[in-house]
C-alpha cells in the first residue's frame, strides 16, 4: 500500500518543491498545509491520515517545534514518524526537536537521496514498532516488554529516537543513557578534515565490539557523538560500561592514512542514570553536556542527576 506524507510548511514555493522531490522518490501521496493551526486541528478532528509528516521548523503561529510537541500529545499521533526540514543546523535547536519527539531531521535544501533514505528507515521502524507493540499485547507483555524489545532495533539515529518514544511512561524511571564523545576532534586538529567520516565508522567499529549489558541498544547519533540506552541500570553499571567504551578507543591503532597508524584519540561519557524524566528530554541534556566538552582531551565520565545539575 501506498504511504501518504502530511506536509507542513507555510510557503508556497517549499511545498512545491517538497512535492515534486517526494514525487521523483516515489510519494505521490501528499497531503500539504500551510498552516500548523490548520493542520493541528485536522490532525485533533482524526479528518487527516498520514504515515509520516514532514514539518518545516521556521513558521508563524506556531513553529514546527512546538508543532511536534503538539502532535505528540495527541493519542492517535503518538507514533507516527516526524522528520523535521529544516535551514537550521545549531544543536539548539535540534536537540529542542528531538525533545519535542521528532525522529529525525534533514537540512534544506534537502538531497533526496538522503530524505528518501531517512523517510524510509521512519517508515520501516515504523511499521516494526507496531507489529512489536501488537505482540507484546497479544503476550501480555507490558512495560516490560517494550524495553526488552530496544536491542532488536536498527542501531542508527532514527531508531534509537524511535525505540525510545515507544517505551511507556510508566517505565521511564527504569532506563539509564550514555552519551559518548570523540574528545580533542575537529575540524582545525592535526588532520585533514576529509579524514572526519573514516574516523567516525573506525570509532563506531571499536565502541559497537563493547560487552554491553542484555536489552542494551547502541547507535552512532552524528559525527563525534554516539548513545546507549542501558534498561534497568544502576549508575555502576553505567559506569562499567562506559569505562569499557572509554578503554577501547585508548588501546587502539587506527589506519587512517598510509604513515599514520595511531589517533590521538580519546572518549568523554556523559551518565545519565534512570530517573523520573523522559527519555528524550534526558537524552537532550546529555547532548548538551557532552557538547561541552569540546575542549577536552583527557578521557573523562561526567554524571548528570535528574537531568538538572551534574557533577
């Protein structure tokens, strides 16, 4: 069956575009607003069917950040994959659209290679949540079982972001995150900066052959940043695990170029052990305390309590 994408951008131009690009991937589905009142209450009134939306981040009355956040407080919206287009690339911005529970993000003017890659894995993770959540119904599974389902989830940005927006309120207390950086890494440190992406897959290599606890799900977020969503963990554990992260990338030779078999490389973990809030909104603090560390060198593991204050 074919999917239909709901579109909200408030120019006329964008939503053109946006529908001859989505046509030349094969959506020729679109449902197109210009308004985020009006497609907010055609989303309320149940009148509007979608398998993805797609929302502009800069528009009047209300933004698209503040637009998935309303669209996620609706019952029957919960879990419909929302990609943000956006001209905006400050981590700000994005962790705020994360927060509100979006899936993922493209930059516009958009690739359409790469919008039908990310529209794709939505849809794909989409369609396993809900077989998932009707098993563990039919199973009687419960919270539990929604947390038990995170390490058969694709390990990429999409599907951790949509791993965590399935697990239960009710469970949100139970599960622990780890946000990792590359330390000392940049573009303006002793090494071209074409070399950047090699580094990323070497490092994601070496981090994704660390033990981690059962039930564990690990993804490379983007660039020098990684996550892993720990169930059931103590800040022990966490910071086991993340010691044994931190190990890995110290005791490696890298091959990056002929004549340069060694990265002065080192990783920082950001801990941020089970409690009261959200995934997402822990998962953003933790972004953005590890996008403080942009200066350090030295291997170090930060704690973030409740998501407030960190140590």
């Amino acid at each position: 069956m074919a999917h239909r994408i709901l579109s909200v951008d408030d120019s006329d131009i964008a939503q053109e575009y946006i529908r001859a690009a989505l046509s030349d991937i094969g959506y020729e589905d679109v449902v197109s607003f210009l308004s985020s009142n009006e497609a907010l209450e055609a989303l309320s009134a149940g009148t509007a069917r979608a398998d993805l939306i797609l929302l502009d981040v800069m528009m009047p009355e209300i933004d698209g950040v503040e637009l998935c956040a309303r669209i996620r407080a609706l019952t029957d919206w919960a879990d419909t994959p929302i990609i943000m287009l956006t001209s905006r690339t400050d981590m700000d911005t994005l962790q705020h659209a994360f927060m509100a529970g979006a899936n993922d993000y493209v930059t516009k003017p958009f690739n359409r290679v790469e919008l039908q890659a990310r529209m794709r894995s939505c849809l794909r993770l989409k369609s396993e949540m809900d077989r998932r959540r009707a098993s563990a119904g039919r199973r009687g599974g419960g919270d539990g079982a929604a947390i038990a389902e995170l390490a058969e989830v694709l390990g990429n940005k999409a599907g951790y972001q949509a791993a965590l927006l399935a697990i239960p309120p009710a469970a949100h207390h139970r599960l622990g995150q780890i946000v990792l950086r590359i330390n000392g890494l940049s573009e303006t440190a002793d090494h071209p900066s074409g070399d950047l992406p090699t580094i990323y897959r070497s490092v994601a290599g070496l981090l994704g052959a660390v033990p981690v606890p059962a039930r564990a799900l690990f993804c490379h977020w983007e660039g020098d940043l990684f996550c892993l969503a720990m169930p059931d963990s103590t800040e022990q554990d966490m910071r086991t695990t993340a010691q044994g992260f931190i190990d890995a990338v110290a005791g490696a030779s890298l091959s990056i170029r002929e004549g340069w078999t060694r990265l002065p490389l080192s990783l920082s973990a950001v801990l941020l052990p089970p409690g009261g809030r959200t995934p997402g909104e822990v998962l953003v603090r933790g972004i953005q305390m590890a996008e403080r560390l942009v200066g350090d060198t030295e291997a170090r593991i930060h704690v973030v309590h409740d998501a407030v204050g960190a140590r």
